[in-house]
C-alpha cells in the first residue's frame, strides 16, 4: 500500500516533534538546580536541546534515507543526474536557521534581564559609589576615575556581572561577600559580619550579593548547580547575585585557564538553614578585644617581646622555671648542668 508524500511527510513531523519534546525536557544533562535563577536558564536550555534534537534527527534521518534510496544500483556505472538552482529550497534553509537564531537571541536576553544582568548595580547607592570611585588615585599618582566602572548604565557607564533581579530589590537586606581570586584559592570576606573564610557559607531563601575580584591574574567565578559564572577582573569588580534554594555542599570552580594548578582551584559553597549559618557565624568571628589572644590576626608591632613570644612559649612546653633555670645558667657559665 503507497502512503501519499504528504502524509509520511506529516507523519514524520509529528514523530520528530514528539521526540524532540520529550528529549528536551528529559536530557539529564544539567546538574541540580540549586538557585532562584536556575529555573530560567534551565527553560533556555531545554528549548536549545529541544531545537537541536529535531534538527539532528531530520538532518541524519534525511542523509540516511538519501543513501539507502539513492544508492548506486549493481553494474551501474553512469553519473547521476545533475541538480542545481532550487531556489525555493535555499530560500528555506536560510529562513530556518535565521528564526531559530533570532527566538534563541530575544528568548537568552528576557533571561538575562530576569536574572538582573542589564544592570548589577540598581540596588547600589550609585552617587556614593560615584563618589568614592572618583577619589581613588589614578596609576600616575593623580586623582581619576580611570577603575570607575560598575554604575547604572545610564550614567554612561558599563557594569559588570549580574545583580539583583528586577522587583527584589527591596527584600530585605541582601548578604554581601567580597570574593577574592588568587593563584590558586578563593578566599571570601564578609564586610557585615568581619569573617573571612575559604569556603563559602550563604542562608537558603536569602539574596546573596558577590562582589568579585582578582588578585593576579584572570579567574572565573562558577557555581554549575546555580547557573551562574562571572570573570573575576584584576583591578576590577563585577557583581553576582543569586538566591540559595536548596540546603547543600556545592563546588565552586574556576572556570578559566589561571596557571599550571588551575584545575586544583576549587572550593565549596555550603547552603544551609538561617539557624545554622547564624551558628557558624558565631564560630568564626573575629574575637573581640578583650579576648584578643585568640584572634586570628594581631599587630605584633603593638606587643611586647613577652606577648608575642607567650603563644611560643607555651607551644613548646617552656613554664616559669624553665626561664629561671636558663636564667641562673647565663649568669654562671662555668657550671656545666
């Protein structure tokens, strides 16, 4: 029985759309989504994998089935027919391409500008940052603006990264961390609270903002399960925000070639609830001045030779009566213990 061409046609369409759905929604390909901007660029994703997968099938089901229908038939040795200037069919290969490029490129930027990447700066004071951007001193000792960079575009500069997303601006105050990057380490300070740590720890449900930076060289800022990435710029700040939803241990990667142990340059951002992130807070503050001999860091320039060689001492086991014995041997040399 002969199937008409319009039929299998339409047949075939609909068996290549059905697959390419369910593909798309069904690849596995992405890790868990573990942030409030993962849903979108997972959506992105998931049209890209749908596109893709029909294209792949028409294009590979077409070539085979131009092998098997045009083969060479035994003891045939003349030359094809030859065909050329089908107009209509250039026409729509060119059409094809030019609509999918143009959905992907209009659906990618509402994605971007969902995410808070048109402007990382709007829930900046940009007049404050303005200010002291301006004060800060140029390379050749004179006061400029030339590492002014991350206000509100439409003071005629360019910003950085991505920010608050559009409408959460003004939910609650947002945890800032300033990222730095370094050969071969991150290192994460919070400006709020005076603890710095080489792991990062954020509350779930809470508005994290990043401010990143680059003590040598170009790094990248990735959080995979968050769909998130940013360059971290020496001399330079871009901003990052996002928002935790799951509780977890995430890695954190650099995602561009830093040096010879750049595959070694990772670490972990640990989500967890607001009670236990409030609890290591609290285990790893600063101490404050009157418990200043279990800081982290002093100013051995304001100590004096007994304080700062106290934590030695005791280290090494040395009390009272050792200093006393070693006292009484300097001042007589001839006795031999």
């Amino acid at each position: 029985m002969n199937i008409p061409s319009q039929i299998s046609t339409l047949i075939a369409g609909i068996f290549i759309t059905l697959i390419s759905l369910w593909y798309g929604q069904n690849h596995g390909l992405m890790p868990v989504a573990a942030s409030s901007e993962a849903g979108d660029v997972d959506g992105l994703f998931n049209l890209m994998m749908t596109i893709s997968t029909g294209l792949f099938i028409l294009i590979q089901g077409a070539l085979i089935l131009i092998v098997i229908k045009f083969r060479r038939q035994k003891n045939d040795q003349t030359d094809g027919p030859s065909t050329h200037g089908n107009i209509p069919l250039e026409m729509l290969w060119t059409a094809i391409p030019t609509v999918i490029v143009f959905v992907l490129a209009v659906y990618s930027f509402e994605v971007y500008n969902a995410m808070g990447g048109l402007d990382p700066m709007a829930s900046h004071d940009h007049h404050q940052q303005e200010i002291a951007h301006n004060h800060q001193m140029s390379p050749s000792g004179q006061e400029g603006n030339e590492s002014l960079i991350a206000m509100a575009p439409g003071q005629g500069t360019v910003a950085l990264g991505i920010g608050t997303p559009p409408g959460q601006e003004g939910q609650g105050e947002p945890l800032e961390v300033n990222v730095a990057g370094m050969q071969y380490a991150w290192i994460f300070t919070y400006p709020q609270t005076g603890v710095i740590s080489g792991e990062m720890h954020v509350p779930v449900g809470q508005l994290v903002k990043l401010n990143i930076e680059a003590n040598d060289v170009i790094h990248a800022f990735w959080l995979p399960e968050f769909r998130i990435k940013q360059d971290a710029i020496p001399g330079r700040t871009s901003q990052l925000g996002f928002t935790a939803t799951r509780v977890g241990d995430y890695p954190i990667i650099c995602a561009e070639l830093c040096g010879s142990y750049h595959g070694g340059m990772k670490t972990r951002l640990i989500v967890e609830t607001p009670e236990e992130y409030q609890a290591w807070v609290q285990e790893n503050q600063f101490a404050s001045a009157d418990t200043m001999e279990k800081a982290v860091a002093v100013n051995p320039t304001t100590m004096s030779e007994g304080e700062f060689l106290a934590p030695y001492a005791s280290e090494m086991g040395i009390d009272s009566q050792t200093l006393q014995h070693l006292d009484h041997s300097h001042h007589h040399p001839g006795i031999i213990q």
